[in-house]
C-alpha cells in the first residue's frame, strides 16, 4: 500500500524468510498454470543459508508423478520456482497438464 501509516502498522508482520519462500511457490505455480483444481505441490523451506524448494505435478488418479527439487540463495526465489518449473515440463508435467486441460 501507499499508506506510511498502515505500512507501519503492518510492518512488524513481515517476516522476510516466509517471504523468501512463498516467492519460491508462487513463480513455480505461476509457470506450471497452477490453480486449485489442478495436481500440483510445492513447497520451499529454508535450511541454514540455502532455500529448497520440492515440487510434483501428478495425474490425477496418481498414475503418473513427475518430482523434482532445486536449491539456492533465498533471495532466488523467483528463479528457483521457474527453473524447477521447466524442469518439471520437460520431464512429463507438460504432457499432464496439457491432458488435464483439453
């Protein structure tokens, strides 16, 4: 917001790791097309001085299930979600979710 004083109040419950995560989650989500309907899984978490962000995209019935994980700096998070993204197209997710959507 543009507002000095709600941004003051709201301040103190920022907290910058959970930040640095969910931007991990949010740009893998955002490649894969993720929505609630669809059988995606991430999760990012931070260990010492490194973010590890697991993923899958499955088929619905659990047939088929493609995992991968990277890891790196926090503050890469957004690379870290969309190299783990195309990672997971090219290995299967792609034919999934083109299924899923036709």
């Amino acid at each position: 917001a543009d507002d000095p004083r709600i941004n003051g109040l709201v301040a103190p419950l920022n907290d910058a790791q959970t930040l640095q995560r969910i931007t991990a989650e949010r740009a893998l989500n955002r490649r894969l097309g993720g929505g609630c309907q669809v059988p995606i899984a991430g999760y990012a978490e931070i260990e010492g001085d490194r973010l590890r962000l697991r993923a899958l995209v499955g088929r619905p019935d659990g047939s088929e299930v493609v995992r991968g994980e990277v890891q790196g700096a926090p503050d890469e998070g957004e690379r870290l979600g969309t190299t783990l993204a195309e990672d997971l197209l090219g290995r299967g997710a792609a034919a999934i979710l083109r299924d899923l959507y036709a």
